[in-house]
C-alpha cells in the first residue's frame, strides 16, 4: 500500500535536487535534522511552532543531553490545507536526511504521511493528531505524543451517563478526525446503553452559514437536546454563534458538549473573554487534556509571552494552549531518544529505496530519497522514553498511547471558564484536586447551562415536527373494563386508559398523541404481536393489559407496573356446613393423641418425682392412679390443686404449663376461624394439586400463561383448553373434566377478580404463584418510559391509581376474598418443638432423681452392712427403698425417735448372714436393735 501511494504522488513531486544516493554520519554526529509540518496560522500551529522552537534552543543550549550534538529544525507550513501541502512537506523533509518528522498537525494528513514514513523508516511523532484509528498496527512509524481521542470520547460517554441522559446529537467535521472520533464516542456510548440518535455532517473547510444553519434546523427539530460538537476550532465557534443568534439553541434545556477544540481556543485567545462571541458560547461544557502543575510548567506559562514576541512581534499576542506544552514535550522526548540511540551505538545512515530504483534519470530525481537504515531502532528508543515534562509522565503504554490519560471537565460561565471536574481512565468523572489524587468524591461539580439555568436539563423533547405519539391499543372483546373503544367515536376508555392518561398529565411537558386501535374486534388480540409493532416503528407505545415478562422486555422497556396480577387458580367452590364435632377439627388426630399422651407422661412424671416427699401423691394405687390423671389433665385449665414441692417437679411442671399455654392459645384460635371465617371446598387445592394430576385446564387464547404452563410447569400442550371469553370459563367449569370442560382455570388475578364478582359458584384455590404486573410499553431506551415511571408512582403516592382502580375494578360482595379453602387444621410438625422441650424435661428429672436415689441407696446399704445375694433381690430392695417416704428410708440405730426403723440381720452359726432379703420393720416408740 505504502508503495502505491508513492506511486500515486510521483507526478506531485517535481523539482527536488539530487542529494546523492547514499549518506552515513558517524556516531554523535556534530549535528541530527528533524522537521515538523504545522499549520502556521491555525490555532494549533502558531502556538505549536513558537513551542518547538522554544524546546530546540533549550536543547542545544542543554550540556546534559545529546553530547554536544545540536538539533536542526526544519519548519514547513501546510497552510490551512489538510492533504497536498503536507505531502510535499514530507516529501522536502525526506531530502533533508531527516530523522524524524514531529506533526503533522492534521490527522488527515497523519493517515497519507504515515505510509511515506513507513517506507522511509522515519518515525512521525504528532502532538495533535488525535483520530484513535492512527495507532493502528498498519502504522507502525507513527507515534502521537498526545492523547487519543478514545479517551476524550470515553469522557464524554461518562458525562451523559452521569447527567442520565440517553441520546445525544453529534455535529462533527467529515474527515478521518471527525468520523474516527464520533464512532469512538458511539462506542463508549454503547457501553453506558446510550446512543447517537442523530449524525450530522460538515465538510472540513469552507462552510456556509446556509449549510451551517441548514443542518442546525434539523437538529432542532430531533428529541434529543443534548450536542456533542467536534469540529475544527476554525469553524466551531461560528456554528455555535448560528445555534445561539440565529436559532436560539443556546436556551434552557439545550446541552452543548464541545472537544477540546473549545477550550484550545479559549487558552489561546485572552482577547475572546471579553468580546460578545463569549455571549454564543454561555453553559457549553469543553474538555481540555490535564497537565500538572509543576515549578516547570510555571517557569514556561511565565516567559511564554517573551517567546511569542520573539517568534513574531508584529503578531497579536496568544497564550499558550495544551497542544503548545504538547509540543514542546515532544521535541524533548525526541532529544531524549536521540541522546539513548546515539548512546547505543545508533548512526544516521541512509541508503536508497530499491523500489525507486526504476525512477533513476528521471527529472523529478524521487530516487534520491533515502530510507534511514536505522529508523527502527530510533523508533523503539522513542517508545522506551520515560521521563517528566510540561504535560507530566511522557511515557507509552503497550497500545502505543501515553500513560495516564486525563481531562478537565470546564464550564463556560459569563467572561471565564470554571473547572467543574475531572475524567481519568481510572477514576471516571470526580472532583478532586486532579485526576490521580486519592481524595475525591465521584461526579461533578454544579454546571451553569445554557440559559443560564442551574438545574439539570432533561436532555430530549418531542420532537418539533408536528407528528403525534402514535399509541397502540388493543381491540379487546373481552374484560373491556380495562380496555375498550367507546362506540362512535375514535376515543378509547377503560382502566388502562385513564391510568395513562392521568399519567400523561403529571409529565412536566406536553404530549401530543393519539391512540390506534390493534386487532380486528371479533378475537382478543395477541399482547406481543402488540409489541412488536414498536420495533418496526408502526407504534411509539402500546397501552393496555399488557404483562411485563422477561422475553417481552428484550423487545421493549416497560414502565412501573401500575398493577400487579399474577397467575392464580381457578376452580369450582362449595360451602361447607358447620358440625357438631366442629370443636375436634382443629387439631389432627395425631395432633390429639400426642397431647393426650403428653398429659399422662407429664403427670406420671410428676408423680414420680413428688410422691417420697409430697402426702399429696402417696396413698393406695387406686387413688394414686386417680392422682395421676386428675393432676395431668387439670393442667390443661391450671386448676391442679396438688402441690409440688421437689425441685425437679417443678421444672417439670412450669415447662408443661408453657406447653399448655400455647396449645390452649393455638386451640382458640383456630376454632374461632373455623367457626367463624366461611369455609369453602374444592377437588382443586393449588397448582401443585394441578400439575401432579391429568385433569383439563382452561387459560385465555393468546396469554403468555400457555408458555409458563409448559415450559415451567412441564405441563403438557394436550391438558391446556384455550378459552376466549368469560362465558366460556364460566362453561368450561360447569362441564368439568369428566364433560368436555376443564378442572379448573389459570389467568391473572386482575381478570380473574373480575369474573369472580358475579360469579359465586367459583373462586380462587391456592396462592398466587407468579408475581407480575401491568406496564406500558416503549422502545428501547425510551426516555418517556423514565418519567412516565416516575409519574405512576406519583398517582399511586397521592391516591388517584386507587380512585382509578375503585372507578373500573370495584368487586361486589360476591367475590371470595376472606372466605377459605378447606380447614386448616394445626398439626403435630407445628408443635413438635415445644413437646420435645416437655419430653427432654421430663428425661432430665427423672434421670437426676433415679440417681439420687441410687446413690442413697447405695450409701444406706454400705453403712447398714446390708447385703442382698442376687440382682432380683437388690432391685426389689430398692424399689422397696424408693417406695418409701422421705425420712424412712434409714435406719438409725441406737437412736430414738418419733418414727424409727430397726433392721434384723439373719446371721448363721458360722457367721454368714441369710440369703433372705433383709426385711426392715417399722416399729413405733421404740428404740431400734441391731
């Protein structure tokens, strides 16, 4: 390719003089060529040209760099031109044995020189050409000592983020910098879900105020109102005194982003804060790439006005913009490179091009041009540079851009500018003391906008060309209390439409609109072939009873749901009539023999801890018996009148009461609802009853419920009946599944209520087992949906969304709600804890009293040298022990007292006592003998 192009420009070039065929200067030559290509009299160019002047003289007057080699710098003016002039430039250069090329200024001319670069070896390095697509790998020898316009439009892609806007407009010059430029900002914009809803053109030079103010009419007429303009600082500021004098889109709610061509020309031009031009540019916000303050950057802003007088004192005076400090930068990093090539060894060689071998003899002399042998190896020292200047850290990432990149957010305010933030890579938008400062808060400081207005402009309008919103609404035959043309006449009413409607009239701007019917009025239409039409633009928004699902919100944005109707059941009732064991119903059967079973344990317990110490539990087994279950069985009214007096037992017993407690409370409350609360029965309990059986079941034609059934049900196509109307619900229920009819009925509970209310025999079994609602619809990214969102939640704040709903959807007395399905009674899973806290309570006790009493035992026989042959014998010895009261469970010998115990040992002649189990005897006053 980059031979072609040569080829291409041959007849261009003319006239150059032969140099000879081949050079080579040793190392660290006395002196190195470089050139630079500018636009002298451009914004840019006269302010880049004082700036490399002003780095070389610093460099050749610099004993620390370069060795004592000077820089000579050969300027070449391109004029205004962005093509032809730099051509023959490069081409002028090229003869020099030049090394390396800084510019061009134009990124145009960057994608035609490149290519000569790289045939040539020289490596171009350009300080404002900003098109993302020059880093390419087709440019190898073109280095930008600036940054990328993919950075500047990732800003500008966070600054409609943060403001919440969607679409912008783009005015952009149509080269290689404005087209390049605007589709990187398209991208970043993609990334936030935003867009560019409307392109406009110019071309790069020679504008007219009739094509300026042509393609600025039709700007005015789009929705959007936020502008991106990138454009040349020659021709940006006469679009923005057209938009401002001419058409007055520098008003209230217009946003205006300009690049960094703004804020290059407000540096450069002192003299324009004071002129009425600051009047056409009041609330634009610019970019202006960050420089860091630095004693170095001081020390240059401070002679810059020296420097400029000394370049041309017959000029106007001009300040220095960021593409100056560019600039200058890049001739020291040049110098920098320059020092480290010549230090590895690195010669200025030249040797021909073979490829214009063909060309030699001819007068325009092409073939004496030289490729610089070692082009690569400056090139890569180029790339390695790492050092500080006016710009900050001018170092290259692997994608070839500088490190670092970021830029002030600056706000056009009366006769200045005012900084209102920062954009780096890393930290997005912020307003610290600079980008890379580790104290900020994120987003940005208050704008003045056009208008000079404070508050944040809403970003899009109606469009001003007369056209209406065009609203799809549904022809239902059914359910027409939520949707329903009014006969006669081209209107529609309805719950949806007043809905709708009310909403409109909150939204602080008007809506022109008119609504279009969708569907033939002999079948309900299907709710996503609705939907669809808003994506082949045959409607701006669809109203009506229309279902927010995952797979309809990838077709269309929805509101806020302005009523929630999931799926339910629906199935014939009947009214159970009350028993005279309706007092049993409340607990299960095993629920009844658990508690009763309870009580006894309880009570058995109870005695059995209590009844060595408590008269209350000692008597005959009869009365015992009696004891037992009088005593369980009153606690359930606390009115027990045997006292506990063993710890153990009370334990016991103040846990069972708890128990009690809540039983009693559980019992109440459950009789109270049966008795109480009208108890409804159905063969269908739910859709779990439904999915596990085979019977038939209804839904409406065209809802998505058949999908849901199916595919997350898993219930087969065969079971589903497709119905239209309510009358054939209302039939198909009646036939039943045994009849032709189905069992049971699966729609939204908004629909369903309202086939309830007049319909007795019916009614909703189960839960609801989807959670939905109704939306209006309208394409993607639609602001409108936003505040239309915002506006239903107004109407459901202050009331109206539940006056509306009153007006359409009042159900009569006919209607199910707070009748129940079946009986629910309490079963033992819901009381199981607290029977487990009562059954290791009474484990508890009665494991610590049977070890006391083994331990009584124990010590008792051990001190009477009472001994029992057989295990048989011990255990009756001890139950005999336990049966004891409290008190006689000893023998105190040679003691007296009121009740005391004697026990007889059996002794043999030969000293062994009886096998008999030792028999003790209660004697009264006496005393006990051994």
């Amino acid at each position: 390719m980059s031979k072609v192009w040569l080829l291409v420009l041959v007849i261009l070039y003319s006239g150059f003089p032969s140099i000879g065929t081949t050079t080579t200067d040793s190392t660290s030559p006395s002196a190195v060529n470089i050139g630079a290509i500018l636009s002298f009299n451009s914004t840019i160019g006269k302010v880049a040209k004082v700036a490399i002047h002003a780095a070389v003289d610093d460099i050749n007057s610099n004993a620390t760099i370069l060795n004592g080699t000077k820089l000579n710098i050969t300027l070449l003016d391109t004029k205004l031109s962005t093509g032809f002039l730099g051509i023959i430039d490069s081409f002028l250069l090229m003869e020099k044995d030049t090394v390396a090329i800084i510019g061009p200024q134009y990124s145009v001319m960057a994608h035609v020189i490149s290519h000569i670069a790289n045939e040539m070896q020289v490596p171009l390095l350009s300080f404002a050409a900003t098109d993302p697509t020059l880093t390419s790998l087709q440019f190898p020898y073109f280095v930008r000592t600036t940054q990328s316009d993919l950075y500047q439009m990732a800003a500008v892609a966070e600054i409609v983020d943060h403001f919440q806007w969607r679409d912008v407009i783009a005015i952009f010059v149509d080269d290689d910098h404005g087209r390049n430029g605007i589709a990187a900002l398209g991208d970043k914009l993609a990334e936030k879900r935003c867009k560019i809803s409307y392109k406009v053109p110019f071309k790069p030079d020679n504008i007219s105020h009739e094509e300026i103010n042509s393609a600025l009419v039709k700007v005015a007429l789009m929705e959007s109102r936020v502008i991106v303009l990138h454009i040349y600082p020659s021709s940006g500021l006469e679009v923005l005194h057209h938009a401002a004098q001419s058409l007055g889109m520098m008003g209230s709610g217009y946003v205006w982003i300009a690049t960094d061509w703004l804020s290059t020309v407000l540096d450069s031009e002192p003299s324009l804060f004071s002129s009425s031009a600051m009047n056409d540019i009041q609330g634009v916000i610019t970019l202006r790439m960050h420089a860091p303050d630095s004693d170095m950057k001081k020390q240059f802003v401070s002679r810059w006005k020296k420097l400029s007088q000394k370049e041309d004192s017959n000029q106007d005076p001009f300040g220095v913009n960021i593409f100056g400090l560019y600039a200058y930068d890049t001739v020291w990093l040049l110098a920098s490179a320059l020092d480290s090539f010549f230090k590895s060894g690195g010669t200025l060689s030249f040797s021909n091009d073979s490829s214009l071998n063909m060309l030699r003899g001819d007068s325009l002399n092409l073939d004496t041009i030289g490729v610089f042998v070692n082009g690569s190896m400056l090139l890569q020292k180029i790339l390695e540079v790492n050092r500080t200047g006016l710009t900050g850290q001018m170092m290259f990432s692997p994608d070839g851009n500088l490190v670092h990149p970021s830029y002030e957010i600056i706000n056009v305010i009366g006769t200045g500018i005012r900084r209102i933030g920062y954009w780096s890579e890393t930290s997005g938008l912020h307003t610290g003391e600079g980008p890379n400062h580790s104290n900020f808060s994120e987003g940005l400081f208050g704008v003045i906008w056009p208008g000079q207005t404070t508050q944040t402009p809403r970003g899009w309008v109606f469009a001003s060309n007369g056209r209406h919103l065009r609203i799809g609404v549904p022809l239902r035959i059914s359910y027409r209390e939520f949707v329903s043309k009014i006969e006669g006449t081209e209107m529609f009413g309805g719950y949806c439409i007043d809905v709708f409607t009310a909403a409109l009239n909150l939204l602080p701007y008007p809506v022109p609109f008119k609504f279009i019917p969708f569907g033939d009025g002999k079948t309900n239409p299907l709710n996503l072939d609705l939907l669809h039409m808003i994506t082949t633009g045959a409607f701006d928004a669809v109203v009506g009873d229309i279902t927010i699902t995952t797979n309809r919100t990838k077709i269309a944005d929805f509101t806020q749901p302005y009523i929630e109707s999931g799926l339910v059941v629906v199935a014939p009732i009947k009214k159970l009539k009350s028993s005279a064991w309706a007092f049993l119903t409340p607990f299960t059967p095993m629920m009844w023999f658990v508690t009763g079973m309870f009580f006894l344990v309880v009570g058995a317990v109870v005695w059995i801890l209590e009844r060595r110490i408590n008269d209350d539990f000692r008597g005959p087994p009869r009365r015992q018996f009696v004891t037992i279950v009088w005593f369980s069985f009153s606690t359930l009214f606390f009115a027990h009148r045997e006292k506990t007096v063993s710890t153990l037992g009370r334990l016991v017993l103040i846990i069972w009461l708890f128990v009690v407690l809540i039983l009693n409370s559980s019992y109440i409350a459950s009789l109270t609802s049966i008795l109480t609360v009208e108890q409804l029965s159905s063969p269908v309990k739910g859709i779990e009853s439904l999915v596990i059986s085979s019977d038939r079941i209804g839904f409406l034609r065209g809802s998505f419920a058949e999908n849901y059934l199916t595919e997350e049900l898993n219930i087969h196509r065969s079971r589903l009946v497709p119905l239209n109307s309510p009358s054939e619900y209302e039939k198909a229920l009646k036939d039943g599944p045994a009849n032709g009819g189905v069992a049971a009925i699966i729609d939204e509970r908004a629909y369903m209520e309202l086939f309830l209310a007049t319909r007795c025999e019916f009614g909703i079994v189960g839960q609801e087992f989807t959670k939905m609602g109704w939306g209006f619809g309208f394409p993607r990214e639609s602001p409108l949906a936003i505040d239309m969102s915002t506006a239903i939640l107004k109407l459901s704040e202050n009331g109206d969304l539940q006056r509306i709903h009153d007006k359409w959807l009042t159900r009569s007395a006919c209607s199910s709600e707070g009748a129940k399905q079946g009986i629910d009674r309490l079963e033992l899973k819901s009381f199981w804890g607290l029977f487990l806290l009562s059954g290791i309570a009474c484990f508890i006790a009665l494991l610590c009293y049977v070890i006391r009493m083994a331990y009584r035992f124990s010590r008792d026989s051990n001190s009477n040298n009472i001994e029992c042959s057989s295990l048989s014998a011990r255990l009756r010895s001890f139950l005999s022990f336990v049966n004891e009261r409290e008190g006689e469970d000893k023998c105190w010998p040679k003691t007296r007292r009121k009740e005391k115990c004697s026990c007889r040992k059996v002794v043999h002649e030969d000293g062994s006592l009886d096998d008999s189990t030792v028999r003790v005897h209660i004697e009264n006053n006496v005393t006990a003998q051994d």
